[in-house]
C-alpha cells in the first residue's frame, strides 16, 4: 500500500508503520472480542460472529466517523495545530 502513494508525498516508514500496526491491532482486538462474545451464547456461534461483525461494520463505523469529526471541528474551533487529523509535521 505504501508503493501506491505518490513518491513525493510518500509518509515515513515510520509513520507508515505506526498507521498500519493501529489497524491491524483493531482488526485483531475486533475478531477475538467477536470470538469470545460468540462463544457465550448457546445458539450457533457463528451467527452471534456476523451480528457482531456486522453491527461494528455499520454502527461502529458511524460511531467512528462522528467521532473523528466531532474532534476535528473542536480542533478546528479551538486552532489546536498538533491535533489535526492527518497531519504528520
């Protein structure tokens, strides 16, 4: 994913690392809570697993995006230059 960025504007391996490992570690944190939710039940586990899977895919990514830009505007609003999304220096 890294190579498909424009060469000029190419993040650090470092920041590259730091962005992509928060990501993965979501991902892992997601399914085994998702595994460990679905195996509390006594009906079939896997169905609990896509419910789960589905309500974070939908409603967790609401949750999410009206997160990201409540905290956007109050950075906004507020001129606090360090917390801009998206910005690496």
């Amino acid at each position: 994913k890294r190579f498909k960025e424009p060469k000029e504007e190419r993040r650090p391996w470092r920041i590259w690392f730091y962005d992509t490992s928060k990501q993965a570690i979501g991902a892992l944190f997601i399914h085994f809570a998702n595994v460990f939710l679905s195996d509390l039940t006594e009906e079939d586990p896997c169905s609990l697993y896509l419910i789960n899977f589905i309500l974070d895919a939908t409603l967790g990514m609401l949750l999410i995006w009206l997160g990201v830009n409540v905290v956007s505007w109050v950075v906004q609003r507020q001129k606090y230059t360090y917390l801009v999304f998206g910005e690496y220096g």
